[in-house]
C-alpha cells in the first residue's frame, strides 16, 4: 500500500465500463477507490450544543467559481477528511486520516436576500401517500432527523445526512447530543394493531417511530469551512443508530459524470417543511457540474436538506439494476450567470475519496470499500 504523495484526487479516475454494446442501458462505472484509515484520535472538550439548526446553506460560490479554485495539496485533504465523532454521552473526539492508493499488486458567508422558496416554475413534487408507497423501498429509505432535516438509511445502523443539519461549521446544534431519527409508520386505529379495518380512499394517517443516534461523524472539511468555498463540497455526516433499523436500506455509490446518468436526471425524497408529516419525491436535470457538487433546480424546501440523491443504473458484475446512493442534498445557492443572477439548487456529490471514507466509518474495514 503506498501513500499518496501529491494531489489525490485526479489519482482516482474512472475506468469507463461502457461498451459500445451496452450503450442502450446506462451502467454503472468501475472506480479505481483510494483508501481513507485512521491515524491518530484525540479527545476533544464537550461541545456547547448552542447552535440554531439550520435546514438550508445558502452560498455564493457557483459553478465557474468552484471550476476556478486551486486543487488542495494532499496535506490539505488529509484534513478536510479528518473528523470528528460525537457520543450520545457528548464526548467528542478527533481523528486524523491518512489516503492511500492499493498498488497493482494488492488484494484487495455571504447571502443575497431572497424569500425562502426553491421552487422553479410549476411545482413538480409529488407527495407519497398510502403506506404500499411509503413503506416499500425505496421511498421506505428516507428518515426524519429530530433536528429537522431527512436522512437515507446506507446500512443496517447507519444513516447518510448533510452536516449542516447537526453542526453550523462552528458549533453542534441544539438537540445534536440527542439526536434521533424518524421512521414513518402506520398509525395505529382504536387498538387494531395494524390490522386493515377500513377501505377508505382517503390517505392512511401515519406517525414517526424514533430510533436515537448512538454516534455522528462530520469531516472537518465542513468544520473547517461551513459554507465557503470548500465548506460546502464537505457538506455531510454520517448517524449511526443505537439499534438496527431493519428495513432495506440504499448503497453508496461514486458519483459518475453527468453525462452517465440516465436522462442526466436525478432522484430524491426527503419531508420538504412545507408539507408537514409528508414524504415529497421529485426529480429534475442536472444543470451542471464541479468534482464535488451537482448544480440542480429540483423543486425542494427547507426539510428536504440531507436527502440522499440517488439514481438507477445496471449493475454488470451482478447482472441487475441498482439505485445507489450519489449524493447529499445540501441546499441552495445564488449563481452569477454572465452577469445574471441564477439560483440553483446544490447537492454534495459521493467522489472516491468521500466513498472511501463513508464506507469505512460504516464498515470499519477499507477491504470492504474497494468497489465504488
């Protein structure tokens, strides 16, 4: 295993997989995956837990701005991916990383002021009503955070959200320390548990079952930066739960070009605020693009933040189609368009190195992160 000695990121290419046979279904790429392990940890003093939750980054960074800054030196993203982890007791520790790459020979903030609304011409959302909807994958995937914001189960305990929904880039927010995470259920009729005593054509009441946070991760690329330039690429932390969820959850996957996915769209449902107690899907276009995020205008509001962005492409070492998850949905941003201000709405994508790092922390053990 060797280090990686400059900037890593370009490093981690893509081997395109696609054939000239396969053109007709779009197939998910094979990653060349770096390796992210922990080096050293160090406790840290409780933290205040004073900060107001936010459900939305706002940043004027856009696209050519993001295409302009430098690339970070291999020093520089060793601490962007450092993290901290925070304990549902309110220890909080620090970890330093190191990124490798597996030889051949291996085995294995500034804001524009604007009404609080993301919705592009005709509001394209669509509300999932009944419970053979809500309650099958994958819509079944998407949770509730107590802090406000959604979450996409990735594994049997753990849950993919965006950072700025536990931590502001300089505090954890209140209710942080107890964290918990929603999963909507049906809601129980006078005693009938559960049975089905009604046909009504009307929408099934459901309710939030809770499940507390054990522990979260946050890279310090969000703490370091909050909604900066970089701030916003690191945009996303992993929950892990006191108990298993056991429901189907989404995989992770590394974030192929725009141009790779199917129609250039993608996908996600999260509990948008202004429809309270509703899950709301939608999908759109991809607009464009930077190694780190997907420029977007999805219909979306305050709640939706943490969504996992997901899309559905072939699986050819399995034979299969699969959704994966891609990215985060993180939040909006006004954008200078030749002049012209533009908004859009912004998710954080999974790159290699933020797969490697995801899939250790759920993992623990880099050998099960080699394919992205």
């Amino acid at each position: 295993m060797a280090q990686v000695p400059t900037i890593i990121f370009l490093l981690c290419t893509v081997k395109d997989v696609m054939s000239s046979s396969s053109h007709w279904k779009p197939t998910w790429p094979a990653y060349k995956v770096p390796v992210v392990l922990p080096q050293s940890t160090l406790n840290l003093d409780k933290p205040r837990f004073d900060a107001e939750p936010k459900l939305e980054v706002v940043s004027p960074c856009g696209p050519e701005c993001h295409k302009r800054s430098r690339l970070p030196t291999y020093e520089e993203v060793k601490d962007y991916l450092s993290y901290e982890t925070l304990f549902s007791n309110g220890s909080l520790t620090e970890t330093e990383v190191g990124i490798y790459i597996l030889s051949s020979s291996s085995d294995g903030s500034q804001s524009r002021s604007r009404t609080k609304r993301q919705i592009y011409g005709y509001d394209s959302r669509f509300s999932i009503f009944g419970k053979d909807f809500l309650l099958n994958y994958p819509f079944s995937t998407s949770v509730k955070l107590s802090t406000g914001c959604t979450g996409t189960l990735v594994a049997e305990k753990h849950v993919l959200t965006a950072a700025h929904c536990i931590h502001d880039g300089k505090s954890y927010v209140k209710g942080a320390q107890k964290l918990r995470v929603g999963f909507l259920k049906p809601k129980l009729k006078d005693g009938s548990r559960g049975a089905n005593i009604t046909r009504s054509k009307m929408p099934e009441k459901m309710k939030f079952q809770w499940i507390r946070v054990k522990r979260t991760h946050v890279p310090k690329g969000w703490i370091k930066g909050n909604a900066n330039d970089i701030g916003m690429d690191y945009d996303y932390a992993l929950l892990e739960l006191k108990k298993p969820h056991k429901r189907k959850f989404m995989k992770i996957g590394v974030s192929p070009p725009a141009r790779h996915l199917p129609g250039g769209r993608i996908h996600f449902s999260g509990y948008d605020n202004d429809r309270p107690g509703n899950l709301v899907y939608r999908f759109c276009d991809v607009k464009d693009e930077t190694y780190d995020l997907l420029y977007q205008q999805c219909d979306a509001q305050p709640g939706a933040s943490g969504s996992g962005v997901y899309v559905r492409m072939w699986k050819r070492q399995h034979h299969k189609w699969e959704r994966k998850i891609i990215g985060i949905f993180s939040g909006h941003q006004w954008v200078d368009m030749n002049g012209t201000p533009q908004d859009f709405n912004v998710a954080v994508r999974i790159t290699p190195l933020k797969y490697a790092q995801i899939c250790y922390w759920i993992k623990g053990n880099y050998l099960d992160c080699r394919e992205g």
